[in-house]
C-alpha cells in the first residue's frame, strides 16, 4: 500500500470517526433535552392543577414566587423553545448519519425521509380504498 492511499484511508477513518462522535453527541443532547421537556410537561401540568393563585418555579437557579398565569405562560413557552431545539437537532442528525452511512459506502437510511400524506393524498386513497 502506498503511502497515498494510507494517507487516505487514514484520512477517511477520521472523517468517520468525527460524524460518528457529532451523532453521538447530538444523541446524548437529545436524551437531555427531552428529559427536560419531560420535567417541564409534569411541572407545568402541576401548576394548572393547583388551585393556589401563586407558584413557586425556577429560573435558571433561582426560585421564584410569582402568578399561576405568569408561571404557566413561561412553562408553555419554554416548552415551545425545547420542541424547537430537538426537531433541530432531529434535522442535523439525519444529514449527519446520512453523511456517515455515505463515507461508509452504504446506501442513505431510507427511514429518515418519511413525510405525512397530505389531505389531496388522503382524500385520494380514501376514494380509490372505499375507507
């Protein structure tokens, strides 16, 4: 082997071993966040019940008394912000391990390019299916 197709393959590996450490990545951000939504969904669905007409929450690492309404409205959009970030991290990650499986000489994932019908489609299957 010469020493330009080592170079090469040496090359290649790394590019790999890259993409694979960003999915990586991306994977363990995305366990995060969504661990996070989760807290948020139960701390915002405590606070709806709740029949006080103040709730203690924290921002950042300060924990603060304030209206029921105030704090369900933060809680909603910081909700809207994580579900904004994992369908972004979501999005990266599919060009990445498509980026992967290219440099590894294997064909695209096929499971990432799915999109829902839309209604003409539906109406359509509807009308050729008798549902």
């Amino acid at each position: 082997m010469s020493n330009s197709e080592l170079d090469k393959s040496i090359e290649l590996i790394t590019k790999t071993e890259e993409l694979a450490d960003k999915i990586l990545a991306n994977k363990h951000e995305l366990t995060v966040l969504d661990k996070r939504r989760q807290a948020t969904r139960e701390a915002l669905r405590l606070v709806e019940k709740s029949e006080e007409k103040k709730a203690w929450i924290t921002i950042g690492s300060m924990l603060v008394k304030m209206s029921k309404d105030k704090a369900v409205e933060l809680l909603k959009k910081d909700q809207q912000q994580i579900d904004t970030e994992i369908n972004l991290i979501y999005s990266k990650q599919k060009v990445l391990v498509n980026k992967h499986r290219d440099l590894e000489f294997k064909s695209p994932f096929s499971g990432t390019n799915i999109k829902a019908l839309d209604r003409h489609e539906i109406s359509a299957l509807k009308a050729n299916l008798h549902l």
